[in-house]
C-alpha cells in the first residue's frame, strides 16, 4: 500500500519536506535570538542609563565618538553659545512643545550642539530664552545624532528659518557653517525657563517596533514549519485512501473519465442522417 512512497513525485515531496522544516526551525530561531539580543539591550541601556545618573561627568573629548557604551553618559563642555535653533514636535510627559538648540562654539574650535531645554505649545523663537553670555560650561548627557523618520524624529522639510528636524551633523550642516561635532548633549538642568530634556536610549536598544517584528516572524516561521508537517499528512493519507479503493475495485487512480453513452434518440439520428437518400 505504502508502493508509492518510492514514486518520483514522493521523493521529491519527501526531499522538499526534509529541507522545508530544518529550514523554518532555524530562521524562526534566528529571528527570536535577534528578538532576545534587542531585549538584552534595553536591559543594559536602562543599567547604564541608571549608572550615568550617578558618575562624574568626563570631559567632551574622552567620550568620543558616540556608541552604545557612550550614549547617555555625562560629559561637560566650554565655550560660548552662538547661534540658536528650534526644533518643533517634540513631546514631553504627553504634550507636544519644541527643543530650544543652542550650538556651543568649544575651546578646541569645534562646535557642539546643546538641547538647553523644552518648552511647549509651536515653535517660536521670540518665546525661546536668550542663551547666556560669555564663557560658561555646560555638563549633559551625550547623545548620538539623530536619524530623521526613526523614535518620532520628523523627517519633514521645508522648515521655517531658524529650525530643524532632528538634531544630526547632516541635517544641522545645511543651516550653519560651523564645524559641527557628530553628537550633541542635553543638559543635565535646564536653563531658567525650561524643562530638562532628557537622554534617549541609544538606537536600536530598545523595544521598538522592529523588535516585535522580529517576535512576529519568528511565530511565522515556526507556523509555517507546522504547516508542511501537516500537508505532508494530508497527501499522505489521501494518497493511502485512493491505494485502499483501488485495491477494492472502487475507482482505479489516475483513470480517466469514461465518456458518456449517447442517449437512444441521439443514435437514432446519427443512424437516419447516415443513411443515403433514394
């Protein structure tokens, strides 16, 4: 009964069933170690974001560039605040407001990007408190640049003068001729005025969409590898049924239809149209 196993048609099914399930099972675990690797980093960024809280600040220089183990730390920087910028549709503990963007031209010569603060309601500049004058010193948490369209950064344009969308060396080199450090930082107090902003976990360490993406594919995978277990079965057993009633007489697998037969009438016509007329 089972003679058909060994048919081509079978080996290729059986073949493509062998290398179908390994194959779901290993992606659907790749896709929940990279699901657990993302976990893992938000466990170490909200421990390091906890850290940062109670270390002494480091100079600017010493914490460069930025990574996954600088971001959030404390450092601190001189110099003397130049130009101002907005940066509009931030929310802050539910309400919508903007970031007030003071660049900090250093004593090295370069020029950091500092968040000195949040206000709420639309951006504008006459609400925006002037930025200190003369030399002062700055201590923050160090951020990475931004990336328009990711964590509610706008990627929109056509901003008015005196604002930007996200706060990155690309974005921020077509606004000022300065030369721009790839970080900026967010002050540890506020200036008077304003509301502390503070510092955003380092990209790709948190539980965000694409990591319950990755959850998502990994239930597909295995479903999927569910799946060609189960139509295997299902040919199988169809495949048994049809042996079963060839072996009793039922049907015969594979065979054709059989033609009906003429009706009488239909035979009578054919006869009567064949014969000659005399």
């Amino acid at each position: 009964m089972y003679r058909f196993l060994l048919t081509p048609r079978w080996w290729g099914i059986n073949v493509f069933v062998l290398l179908a399930i390994p194959f779901c099972v290993f992606m659907g675990s790749w896709q929940l170690s990279r699901f657990e690797a993302r976990v893992d980093d938000q466990r170490t960024a909200e421990a390091q974001a906890d850290s940062a809280r109670t270390e002494a600040p480091r100079p600017l220089a010493e914490m460069l560039p930025v990574d996954k183990a600088t971001s959030g730390k404390r450092v601190t920087a001189s110099g003397r605040y130049g130009e101002q910028l907005l940066v509009p549709d931030r929310e802050l503990d539910g309400r919508q407001g903007f970031y007030v963007l003071t660049l900090l031209r250093t004593d090295g010569g370069r020029t950091l990007p500092v968040v000195r603060g949040w206000l709420p309601g639309t951006a504008d500049a006459a609400r925006a408190p002037a930025p200190p004058a003369g030399e002062v010193s700055v201590t923050g948490a160090l951020q990475a640049s931004e990336t328009p369209g990711d964590n509610g950064v706008s990627a929109q344009g056509g901003l008015p003068r005196g604002q930007t969308g996200a706060i990155s060396t690309a974005t921020l080199v077509n606004l000022v001729d300065d030369d721009l450090y790839n970080a900026w930082v967010t002050l540890d107090t506020a200036d008077p005025g304003m509301t502390a902003v503070p510092a955003s976990a380092p990209s790709g360490t948190g539980l965000d969409l694409k990591a319950f993406q990755n959850l998502g594919y990994t239930g597909e995978w295995f479903v999927f590898a569910g799946f060609v277990v189960f139509m295997w079965f299902r040919l199988l057993r169809r495949e048994i049924e049809f042996a079963r009633d060839a072996a009793l007489g039922i049907s015969e697998p594979d065979a054709p239809a059989s033609s009906p037969a003429p009706a009488p009438a239909a035979q009578e016509a054919d006869v009567e149209a064949s014969t000659p007329v005399r």
